[in-house]
C-alpha cells in the first residue's frame, strides 16, 4: 500500500509476483498509454479530448498504475459534478468516478484498491457530499470491489449503455465532510 498520502509523490504496492508497480499521477504524456489500457480492458471509450479535459480539471485525482519498464497497465478517473440537493435548493458535489481499468495479467493484486484509496482521497478534498459511479449489472468482479471499499447500490439506471445493459447507480455518502 501507500508510504505517502500525498498523490504528488509516486508509492509503491507490492504485488503477487513481487513486480513492482508504481502508482502516481497521470501526466499528458501518459494519456496514450490510459488510452490503450480502456480500449482493450473496456467497451466504453472515449475520444482523446474527454481524457485530456478530465486531466486538465481533476488533475490530482487522475492516477495510473505503471510496471518497472514504464508500461501503464491502470489507471483511474473522476470528476467533480455538481447536482441538486434533495431536500434544498443548494448544489451538493458529488464525487464521479469516471472510469477505472488494470491489464488482465495484473488483476486481483490489489492495484485497483490501491488505485482508488489514492484517488477517493485526492478528489474528497473538492468537498464532496459523496462518492457516485455507475457500473454494468453483470460485471461482477467491479461489483465486489465496490462493495469492498463500502459502496452501496441506490438505484438501478435502465438502458444505460449504449448496447442496452442496465447499470447500478453506487455510492458511498462521505460522513466526515
Ligand atoms: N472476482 C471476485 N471479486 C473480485 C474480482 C473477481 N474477479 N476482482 C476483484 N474483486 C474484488 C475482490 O473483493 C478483491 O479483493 P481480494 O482480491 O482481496 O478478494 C477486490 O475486488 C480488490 O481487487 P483488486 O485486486 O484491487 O482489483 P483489480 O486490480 O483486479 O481490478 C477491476 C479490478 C478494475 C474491476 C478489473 O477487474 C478490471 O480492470 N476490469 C475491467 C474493467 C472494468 O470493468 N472496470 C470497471 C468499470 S465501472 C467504472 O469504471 C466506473
Ligand atoms: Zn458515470
């Protein structure tokens, strides 16, 4: 895990195998690398722009994850939104998670945990009332790690995708804010 909270400085999560992985910040030049992850990792893709604005607005909760030689193999984003309140008038922000993706050959080594510790710190200082995401009804393995880090499921958002899947809408409200 982590030897440094601040997300500025790179840390280091041990893995299986003993292979060093690396988790910091992402920088532009790694866009093409976030890129190439979300592609083969993820039906869900997006043009260049969509990335390069999210790391313009949200630079310091936008991490990846990379091995010894350089190569990205994670990444994670959020996104600061701003929605009604329920029972006011007032804005409340929540905190979006955007996308999140690790390689196949480095699953269930923890890089994802580690991932989003780092980075639902990062994007809690924006004073956020709570964390949000959406995720395929059948992708159960992203399911459980939500759960994990206390997710809960509050609604169902029918046809969500563009091939016609539902999504769960999570979230995890954040007390001490
Ligand atoms: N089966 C059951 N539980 C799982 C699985 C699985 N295949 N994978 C992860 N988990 C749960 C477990 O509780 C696990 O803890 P454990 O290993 O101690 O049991 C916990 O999640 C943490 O696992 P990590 O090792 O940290 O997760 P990993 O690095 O493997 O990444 C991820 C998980 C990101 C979901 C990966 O499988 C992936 O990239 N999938 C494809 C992309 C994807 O679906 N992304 C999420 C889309 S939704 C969105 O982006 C908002
Ligand atoms: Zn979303």
């Amino acid at each position: 895990m982590g030897t440094d909270k601040d997300t500025h400085s790179s840390f280091f999560s041990e893995s299986k195998n003993n292979e060093q992985i690396i988790i910091k910040r992402c920088k532009v030049k790694d866009l093409d690398g976030v890129i190439e992850v979300n592609e083969k990792e993820l039906p869900e893709d997006y043009p260049y722009f969509f990335y390069k604005s999210i790391l313009d607005n949200f630079p310091e909760s936008f991490l990846i994850a990379h091995n010894i030689n350089g190569k990205i193999i994670g990444y994670i984003m959020w996104r600061v939104e701003k929605t009604p309140s329920i029972n006011s008038l007032r804005y409340v922000n929540y905190g979006h998670l955007v996308s999140i993706a690790v390689s196949e050959p480095y699953r269930r080594k923890g890089i994802a945990s580690s991932l989003l510790t780092n980075s639902m710190l990062a994007i809690k200082k924006n004073k956020i009332k709570k964390y949000v995401l959406e995720v395929r009804v059948s992708n159960y393995s992203a399911i459980k790690l939500y759960e994990k880090f206390k997710f809960k499921i509050e609604s169902i958002k029918k046809n969500y995708y563009r091939d016609g899947e539902n999504a769960y809408f999570m979230t995890l409200d954040i007390n001490d804010g």
